[in-house]
C-alpha cells in the first residue's frame, strides 16, 4: 500500500467519531485473542465482558454479523463452525452454546430474548425482555438462510433446519425440521441407516 493511501485511511479514521476508534479497538482486542479464527469485518459487536465471549479455532464469522453479548450472558462457538454473512447472534440473558463444525446460513437470527409485552399500559418497547432459557445448537448442524432461533431452544446434533425456519421448540438429534413454527420432517433411521420422513 503507498504511503499516501496509508496516511488518508487514518485521516479517515480519526476524523470519525469516537464511537467508531471504539469499534476498531473492539475489532483488534477480537482478533488479537481470537487470532486462529477469521472474524471478517465489518462486524458489529456489543458485549459486556469479553470473557464471556468464547470462539475456538478455526471459526469464521462472515462479514456483517452483529454480536450482543451483555450481562452475564456467555456466547461459547466450538471449533470448525462457520457464521453466514448478516447473522444477528443476541444474548441478555441465559447463554448461546454453538457446537463444533456448526454450519449457520446467512440471515439467521438467535436471541436467548424476546420483548416483555405483559403490561399494555407501558409501550412493549420500554418492558425490557423475557428469557426461556439457553440456546444450543449442538454439533455439526446446520442452520438453514434466513432461520430464527427463539430462546430456550435446543437443536440436538447432526440436525437439519430448513431455509427461512422459525425454532421454537427443541429439535431432536439427527432430525431435519422445516418450515414456521419448524416441525421434524425427517429422522435418521440407524437400522436402515438412511433418512426416513417421520
Ligand atoms: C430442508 C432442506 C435441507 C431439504 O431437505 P430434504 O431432505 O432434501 O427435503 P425435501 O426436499 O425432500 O423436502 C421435504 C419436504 O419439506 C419441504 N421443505 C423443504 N425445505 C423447506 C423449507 N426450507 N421450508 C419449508 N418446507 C421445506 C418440501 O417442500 C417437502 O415438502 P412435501 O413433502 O410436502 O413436498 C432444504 O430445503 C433447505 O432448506 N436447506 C437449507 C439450505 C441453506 O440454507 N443452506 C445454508 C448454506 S450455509
């Protein structure tokens, strides 16, 4: 890179906004701890404690992810997984376990939350947010484009969510599930060793 393009990168960067010097602060603290990993940029990310964050090696995060990890929410991503572009991974309460070569499309949207919407005297917007519980995706998954996650959730290993899928109850292992709200449509049968529609 030549010194002239060098030196107009950091007059840009300086003449933005502090938020912004925080973001790249963030992004290196990321991507000097997480360095057998590829975090593609621009990621958007908000956490508490970076401790609670947990990447294992050879993880991507595609470019235009945005990460909330706050509170005491821990988000833990096992080795070989790889994130789609524009996923949406949200934690405020409870945790978010990703297993080992986990495939996640683009698009998808987890959330150990949703919007508390009990008193109609308040705007639901200012209610703050309710939990069920953890969200696991369990070993070598995959999470179809466009999927959401609801909290409390656990897809069991090796499963199968179908594209544009909404999760709202566990799914077992080794299962394919569709559709909104998902349902199992296929099951690994062991004994004929062979997918069989349930
Ligand atoms: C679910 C999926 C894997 C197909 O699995 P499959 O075992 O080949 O399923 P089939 O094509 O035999 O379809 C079985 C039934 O499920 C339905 N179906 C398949 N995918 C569906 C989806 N995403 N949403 C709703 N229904 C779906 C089919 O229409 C079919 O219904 P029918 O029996 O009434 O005709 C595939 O459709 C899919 O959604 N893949 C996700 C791809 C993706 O997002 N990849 C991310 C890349 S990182």
């Amino acid at each position: 890179m030549s010194k002239y393009k060098e030196k107009s990168i950091w007059r840009h960067i300086l003449g933005q906004p502090l938020h912004f010097v925080h973001h790249l602060t963030d992004m290196l603290r990321l991507k000097i701890r997480f360095r057998n990993s590829v975090i593609r940029n621009p990621l958007e990310i908000t956490f508490s404690n970076l401790n609670n964050i947990h990447i294992s090696d050879n993880v991507i995060i595609d470019t235009n992810c945005i990460l909330r990890i706050i509170n005491n929410c821990h988000l833990f991503i096992g080795e070989g997984t790889y994130i789609g572009p524009y996923c949406h991974i949200s934690g405020t309460r409870n945790n978010i376990i990703i297993g080992r070569k986990v495939g996640i499309g683009d698009r998808v949207f987890i959330s150990t939350t949703h919007h508390q919407y009990d008193d109609i005297t308040k705007p639901i917007l200012t209610q703050g947010f309710v939990s069920k519980g953890d969200v696991v995706v369990s070993d070598e998954c995959l999470i179809g484009i466009g999927s959401y996650i609801l909290s409390g959730v656990n897809i069991g290993k090796h499963s199968v969510i179908g594209g544009n899928s909404v999760v709202t109850h566990d799914i077992p292992p080794y299962s394919v599930a569709v559709g909104n709200p998902a349902r199992v449509i296929k099951r690994y049968n062991s004994k004929k060793k062979r997918w069989l529609g349930v």
